[in-house]
C-alpha cells in the first residue's frame, strides 16, 4: 500500500521522535512508504497564481521540493499527517505543504458525500490519518483538529479517516495506543 | 478618528475577491480611518509583523478577512496570526475586538467552519474579543471585480457588508442580520445545476487555451514537464 508521511515536526518539537519512531513502527518497509520531514524541506507558500488550474493544468509552477512530494501524493493509496496544532489547524511547516495540494484538484466540482468539492485528478487515497501534536490540553482546539483532519479527507476524497491529538507529557504507551487506535479506525493498521 | 485595520488573507495580489469584499467594505465606513494589511506581504517584505501588531494598537476593531484555502486558513495569513500570538508584546492586544469575513468556492457551511474556529481560537489565545463574522461561497465569480458592479450575483453579499458596516461604526458585535442576509447568497441556486454549469466553463475555458484540463502529469512514470518560474 502506497504511503505517504507528511511530517511537520522538527527535531525540537515536542514528542517529534517519540512520534515518529511510533509511525515508523506502523509502517513496515512493505508498505511502500514515502517519508518527508517537512521542516528540512524547502518548500514554499501557494500564492494562488492559477498555473495548475488554467495555464498548465495538474502542475504547479513553483520549482521547489514539493515537486518531489507530488508524485507520491498522486499514487499515494494511505496519507499520514503529523503537525503541531495551531490554533486548531495544522501547524505552519504542514498547512504550507497541504495548500499545495491545490494541483491535484480539477477546475471542476462534483457531489461527494452531499457536499460540493473539486473533482480529483487522480484516485482517493484510501484513507487520511491525521496526527497533532498540542502546546497543552485545550478541548476546544483539539475539536477543531478533529475538524480540520476529516475536511482534508474529504477534499482528497479519502474513503476513511482518523485523526488523534497528543499532548506534551503523554507518556510512551498513550502515544503508541492513540497512533495505533488512529490506523486501526482508518481501516489502516499494520 | 476611529481607526479600523483590515488583514486579508489573500496571496494572490491585489485583484482578488479579498480585496473587492475589503474595498467595499472600507467604502462603507465613512469617517473612519481604515489600514490595510496583506497577510503575504508582511513576510516578504521584511519581517513587518512588528509593525503590524504597533497598527493594532488602539484600534477599534481588526477584521480578518479571507479566502479558505484547501479547507483551512492560507498558510501566509495562519502565520501572521502565529506570530502576534508568539510575539512578546501580545499583551497589548488583550480586549481589541474583531470581526472575520470568510470566503471560497464552495457553497456549504461545513468547508469554513474550520476557518471560523481557528479565527476564534486565535482570539481566545491573544485576548482579543471575537465579535462575530460570516462566510459565503461562489467568491470566485467576484474575480477582481468591484462588489458593486457584481450585480444580482453579489448582492446578498454587499448586503450583509452594509450590515457589518453598521455594526461597526455603532461599534456593536455583529447582529444576526447580517448572518441572515448572507444565508439569501445563492440559496435559490441548486448545486445540481450550479456544478454542470461551471464545468461547461471549465471545459470552455481548457479548449480555448488548448490544455487538457483533465492532464494528470504527477502520475508515476510519467514525465513531470513545463514547470516554469512563474
């Protein structure tokens, strides 16, 4: 199963390697997954120029190492997220990778799940498991993260998704029973 | 005077639907001075996030107002947000109120919800005081153009804006009229004839250029071509 890892922890970010070590473990080399540390990645912001759309459609026009990511997006039948949450949403090295998504998408909109979106260019992943990482506990933020995880799956048109908040302080074994418990419900563990 | 500081969400420049929605808007509030900030450009121009907050202080009232990208606030106007929250003089900006006026393509409630709260949270983390705001889709048909010359299209829209514009010169939280103005954008437009409609265009629009809309370069094995430095 194709997979592709977004993650946007640096090195220094709380639960960054306790986090990742987890995931790793969930992704055995069989699964084919493609692993991007965002935060060493030169990437930059979508400025909404309308290249992929209009002028040449299905390829931004920036020359950075989000052209490394695409391909990957585009086959990718699994999609792992892993952020901080800010304000609710995804941290920054993340969302400016997820508003490039932007080529993957048709001019063209269609009826999925009751609800409009741009019709994809290629197939649905499978399933989008959202993983953030927050300051501290805050309730109110962390419903948003749930929020902001299933409205990425469905623009991408994935058939589940998961999405699990870790908190600074989480002991080892809560990490790797919520990482686990987020694939399980997204159809995706190992 | 009053003082009013717009943030607009847009990357896109100066032309955008944003802009439209904040020139309209700013026409409205007659006696008021009114600053403008593009959340894109305090980050390329220098690091003006400094200065953007010294803007705030002693504002009646900051208005975000943005388009969604893919479901969530745009990464350059999220991250002026993070960085008033981070910078050591936020203090200052406890009790100033705001107002959000967000926009997309998509006519559902549910596709800015998560803009909403995020603006919501922002407020809460910084101390400012959220005093309502409302979103509506199909923007991209404003393309650039001045609200007022949108004609029958737009005209919930601007209607809901004069209502904002009342609340804000009488320094009121944002009343529930101008929520109800904007629930009348496009409602009588059903989605099944609104999405044929708008392929006819897509499909127009790729002809005349000569591409195919449909091309799916990022597929594996097959070669990534024409990226430019646009």
């Amino acid at each position: 199963m194709a997979t592709l890892v977004l993650f946007g922890l640096g090195a220094d970010d709380p639960l960054s390697s306790t986090v990742a070590e987890e995931l790793k473990s969930q992704l055995p080399e069989s699964l084919d997954a493609a692993w991007f540390d965002l935060p060493a990645m030169s990437i930059g912001y979508c400025n909404g120029c309308g290249y992929c759309g209009d002028t040449n459609p299905g390829i931004c026009c920036k020359r950075d190492q989000m052209q490394e990511i695409y391909p990957h997006l585009a086959r990718a039948a699994r999609i792992v997220l892993v952020s901080l949450v800010r304000f609710g949403g995804f941290g920054g090295h993340l969302k400016k990778a997820i508003d490039r998504f932007s080529p993957q998408g048709l001019g063209t909109y269609v009826l999925h799940n009751g609800e409009m979106h741009h019709e994809m260019r290629y197939p649905g992943p499978a399933s989008v498991i959202s993983i953030g990482i927050m300051r501290r506990e805050d309730e109110a933020e962390e419903k948003t993260f749930h929020l902001a995880g299933s409205r990425i799956a469905a623009c991408v048109f994935a058939e589940r998704s998961a999405s699990t908040v870790l908190a600074p302080g989480m002991a080892g074994e809560e990490v790797r029973s919520r990482i686990e418990n987020s694939f399980r419900e997204a159809g995706a563990s190992r | 005077m009053k003082r009013v500081v717009f943030l607009l969400g847009s990357p896109r420049g100066v032309k955008t639907g944003t802009e439209s929605i904040a020139n309209y808007l700013e026409a409205r509030l007659p006696g008021i001075e009114v600053q403008r900030w593009r959340a894109h450009q305090i980050f390329r121009d220098g690091d003006q996030v400094a200065a953007f907050g010294e803007s705030l202080r002693g504002a009646q009232l900051l208005v975000l107002c943005t388009p969604v990208y893919v479901h969530s606030l745009p990464w350059p106007f999220q991250e002026v947000l993070a960085a008033l929250d981070d910078s050591p003089n936020r203090g200052g900006l406890s009790g100033l109120n705001v107002m959000t006026v967000i926009h997309s393509g998509y006519l559902e409630d549910i596709q800015r919800q998560t803009c909403f709260e995020m603006c919501q949270h922002f407020c809460r983390e910084t101390g400012m005081v959220y005093r309502g705001g409302f979103g509506f889709g199909a923007s991209p048909l404003i393309d650039g153009r001045p609200l007022e010359s949108t004609g029958r299209l737009m005209r919930w829209v601007r209607r809901a804006l004069d209502e904002m514009a009342t609340c804000i010169a009488h320094d009121r939280e944002l009343s529930g009229k101008a929520t109800a103005l904007i629930h009348r954008h496009f409602a009588l437009m059903p989605r099944w004839l609104m999405i044929p409609l708008m392929k006819l265009k897509v499909e127009r629009d790729a002809k005349k250029a000569g591409v195919d809309y449909r091309a799916r370069p990022y597929a594996i094995d097959e070669p990534v071509t024409g990226t430019t430095d646009a």
